[in-house]
C-alpha cells in the first residue's frame, strides 16, 4: 500500500513536470510572436504649393503579432516635430489640442497575414485593416503598405490619407487654403 502511494505521488510529480514544461512552451511560442517597437516614425504632410507643413515623430511605439496579425501603432501628439517653431505651436494648442487628446494611435489586424513569411527574407505587400484615432475621433481606415524581412529584422511601412474634417479638426477660414483638404500619414516602425 505504502508503496502504491510513492508510486502515486511520483507520477503526480511527473505529470505535473510535464504540465509546467508545456504551459512554458506555449508562454516561451507567444512571447516570441509578440513584438515591440518603442523608436518608430510616423510623419504627415499637409502641405499645399508654396507653403510647406510637415512634421514627424520619432518616439512612435508599437506591436505586432506575428500569429495573430494583430497591429499597433500609438504616438503623443507632442512629439511631432516641425522645421517651423510657430507651426508646432498652432498645431499643439489650436488644431489638435494636444493637452486635451494626447495621443494618436492605430489598433487593427494585417488581413493577409498568411501572404507574409516572417520566418523567410524578401519585401511582402501588406493590407491593415483597424481603427484611427486622432482628436478623440476614431474612423475605420484601410491601407497598403509593405512588411520587410531582412535577418531578424521586421520593418512595416504604409502610407495613408486623411481628411482633418473626418477627426473634427477644424482649420480656420483665415488659413484653410494654406492647408491641404487631406493630409498624407507615414508609418515606419522595426521590429527585432
């Protein structure tokens, strides 16, 4: 009988061993699908003929799933940088209101994830699907872009336009035609 038990208890041992080993594996599988971005960029143009207005942000964070799809993009409106100190100004305090919404961000899925090989070099066309946020508005928006792999390194780039209008920002009368009816958005983040 006594042995019975210690025959028990040791399997008890082994399987729960086994147990542990596997939920690991499974965290160790996860993790290694998950990957972070805290140096991205992101940069817009508005710009109309003879008046020149961009800015980029080098400080993007984002996230990718390589298993899922799921993506990611955020960044503070205050990190845009601009050539012209003035328009950093109007832009944070008149147009975004960077105090009352602080960030912008992207949360969407690439569609075609089975079209990228994440485990093989080469340039993959990309289609992102998901939800952006500017000025507390959020829209559905779609895009092309590209996912390339090049050793460990996973870099997405896409390329967008918007309309300020659609994220209720307003452009005074006195400047509207200074600024151009939709605004082109850059994203370049790696991951490694």
């Amino acid at each position: 009988m006594y042995i019975l038990k210690i025959l028990t208890i040791t399997n008890m041992k082994k399987q729960l061993l086994i147990a542990l080993v596997l939920i690991g594996s499974v965290f160790v599988s996860q993790a290694q699908n998950k990957l972070m971005c805290r140096n991205g960029s992101l940069s817009f143009n508005c710009s109309t003929p003879g008046n020149e207005i961009t800015a980029i942000n080098n400080q993007v964070v984002a996230s990718l799933d390589k298993s899922t799809g799921d993506f990611a993009v955020e960044a503070l409106i205050k990190s845009f940088q601009f050539k012209v100190t003035l328009l950093q100004e109007h832009f944070n305090e008149n147009y975004m209101e960077s105090d009352k919404f602080p960030k912008t961000g992207f949360k969407g899925k690439i569609t075609n994830l089975s079209e990228i090989k994440f485990d093989k070099d080469g340039t993959y066309k990309t289609t992102v699907s998901g939800q952006l946020t500017i000025h507390n508005k959020t829209n559905n928006v779609s895009t092309t872009g590209t996912t390339t792999v090049k050793g460990k390194i996973i870099t997405c780039h896409a390329t967008f336009t918007v309309k300020p209008k659609d994220y209720l920002i307003v452009i005074p009368a006195l400047v509207e035609n200074k600024v151009a009816k939709e605004t082109t958005i850059t994203v370049d983040v790696s991951f490694q």
